[in-house]
C-alpha cells in the first residue's frame, strides 16, 4: 500500500487450510515491477503453497489476488499463465525427447506451423532464445542440453506465455556456480525488461547476490519484508528461524588425550567457502551443521579432496593446509 508504484501484483490475507493444518494465515505478498522478491523460510514455511495459490493449483480459502491492479482468480495454472503469471520448478517441466523449438512453443503453435513451416519455428525460436543470451541449435532435442540450459529454455518458455510475473520455485537447487550464474544472468536481462519475478530459494548467498526484497514466511505467517540493500544475511536468518543463530562449537565427551589424527589449517576455497580449521581426534564423531549452502558439502569435500583447495596463505604453491598427525595436541575446534 505504501509502495510509490503501483506492485505488478499484490496478494492480500491468502490463508490455506489442510486438513488439520493452516499452511497459510493471512499472507500478503508485494511485486514491484522489475523487482526479484525473495520468498524465504524454513523447510514446511509455506513457500510452495503460497505458489501454487498463486497460481492456481490450489483453490486459496481466503484472501485476493491483484495483477496491474485489477482482481483476479486463477482457476488452474494454465489460467494464471494467461493472465500473465509463469511458474517454473526445481525439476524441469518440459519434454526432453522434443526439441528446443517445439518444447518452446508446444500448445501455442500456430496453424502455420503444421508441417509446412518448421523451419519458420525453428528461427522464430533461435530468435527468442538469442534474446536471453541463449545462441544453441533449437532444432537438437531438448535433452542434449545441460540442465542449465533446459532451465533458461523453461524461463523463457514461461515468460513467453505469460509476460507479467515469473515465479521460480528452487529453479537453481541442483545448479552447479556456473550453472547458477547462466541462469541468473538471465534474471537480470528480465529485470530489466521490467518483469517482476519471485525467487524462491534456500541459498541465502543467491538471494543476496540477485533479489531486491525478501518477504519471510515462518509457519504460514510473513514475519517479514526487507529491503535486501539494508540488511544483512543475519537478519534474514533471525527473521527464518525466529531466534538468533549463533556460531557454536559444541563439545560432548572430551576430545582430550585422544591422538589427533588430522589438523585442518584455513582450509578454503576462494568464491567458494571461507577457510575452516579443526582437529579431528581418534575416536571422535565431529558434526557438520548449517543451513543450506551453509558450505556442509563444499567443506566435506575439500576434507576429501574432491575439490581443490586454495594454497595456505604463505604456503608454497601447491602445499596442501590438511594433514594427517599422529602427535598430540589440544582439542579446540572451530568451524566454519
Ligand atoms: N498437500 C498437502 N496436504 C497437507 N499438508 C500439506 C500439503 N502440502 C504442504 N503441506 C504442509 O503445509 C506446510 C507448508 O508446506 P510447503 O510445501 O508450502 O513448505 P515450503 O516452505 O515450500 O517448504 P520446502 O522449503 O521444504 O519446500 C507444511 O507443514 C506441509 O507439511
Ligand atoms: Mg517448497
């Protein structure tokens, strides 16, 4: 309401019962145009639900839905998409035997199309794909592409259809950095076309380096919208868990005495994980904790060497910062 443009769309006290449960209690959610708007929270938040009312794939038992300020009810996601809002998934919701240009197209060709002018489809696909920074051969099968590439096909397949809003529900959980980066660069080029789009997601670090705003689901309720400039990640974890996460190191029986078996020194990874340093004790079980993208497995796997580590500062090129000890020493550990 207090929002100096008028919000793309605007969904106001959408509640969503289960049977025994509320999913959803009185959720108002903002789109500015242009903007990408985080939707946060725990696992079981209310995310995915409040999505899927948006789109129409569950009936909402209360609450309404504006788009460009007129109400609107979607009945079905095929009805949403009309009206101008496109979903796109963690899984890819294409057909992968298709090619390209079909599976951008599929349910939308016109006449022409028939079996006289594929060729026609095929540049009017390149066409629009090249407008998302995607040069590949539309007329190879969908499934020849990396899953990062399916998934900018998925994006602009969506957008295509429906223009107005684009919500993206896990689209980058199973993307590699890079992977991430193609996607998100095409975020950006819709950004600035002035689509508004929801990302949801449960890599804070993603949030940060794409999103706008970030409203904060906890239990089916928004405890929160935040300007992504003005905060920092901290905050936004209060605001998911409802308390403060401090940094522990818990300690139930004594590591003492044991032989120390490993010695972790400032073992990182630049643009992947911040140096960790721990001992590792006979006998001992260590836990690694965090929330997603927390660095658990980019962590484990620089223990394992599965990825390389950056050279120890001052280390000569090359030294390994993990080695194995048989000698004695004391128990303090830290994590990263
Ligand atoms: N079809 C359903 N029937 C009954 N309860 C459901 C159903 N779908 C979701 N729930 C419940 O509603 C709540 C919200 O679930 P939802 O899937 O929206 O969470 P989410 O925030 O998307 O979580 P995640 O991060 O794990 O995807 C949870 O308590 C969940 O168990
Ligand atoms: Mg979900």
């Amino acid at each position: 309401m207090t929002d100096e443009v008028r919000p793309v769309l605007q969904a106001r006290g959408i509640t969503k019962f289960f049977p025994g449960a509320i999913a959803l209690a009185d959720v108002d959610l903002s789109l500015r145009p242009g903007e990408v708007h985080a939707l946060l929270g725990e696992n079981g938040a209310g995310k995915s639900t409040l999505i899927k009312c948006l789109t129409g794939a569950y009936a909402r038992d209360g609450g309404t839905l504006e788009l460009d300020g007129a109400e609107v009810s979607p009945g079905s996601t095929e009805e949403s998409q009309r009206l101008g809002i496109g979903t796109v998934y963690q899984e890819v919701n294409l057909l992968p035997n298709l090619t390209v240009a079909e599976n951008l197209f599929l349910g939308r060709q016109p006449l022409r199309w028939g079996l006289v002018s594929r060729r026609r489809m095929a540049a009017e696909a390149a066409g629009v794909l090249a407008g998302y920074g995607l040069h590949i051969d539309v007329r190879e099968p969908l499934s020849h592409y990396p899953v990062a590439v399916q998934q900018v096909i998925a994006i602009a397949r969506a957008v295509e259809m429906s223009g107005r809003v684009l919500i993206l529900d896990e689209p980058t959980a199973s993307l590699d950095r890079d992977e991430v980066e193609l996607v998100f660069s095409v975020i950006r080029k819709l950004k600035e076309r002035g689509l508004a789009s929801v990302f949801i997601t449960h890599f804070l670090d993603q949030v940060f380096a794409i999103c706008d705003r970030a409203t904060v689901l906890r239990n089916g309720r928004v405890v929160g919208t935040r300007e992504l400039a003005g905060s920092a990640p901290r905050d936004i974890v209060h605001l998911m868990l409802g308390r403060q996460l401090e940094s522990e190191v818990h300690e139930r029986h004594g590591g003492q005495g044991g032989t120390l078996l490993a010695e972790i020194d400032g073992l990182g990874r630049r643009g992947m994980i911040e140096p960790v340093s721990m001992q590792i004790r006979e006998g001992e079980v260590i836990g690694l904790a965090g929330l997603l993208g927390a660095g658990r497995t980019e962590t484990a796997s620089l223990l394992f060497g599965a990825v390389q580590a950056d050279p120890a500062p001052g280390a000569a090129p090359g030294c390994a910062s993990a080695r194995s000890h048989g000698r004695r020493g004391d128990s303090r550990r830290g994590s990263g």
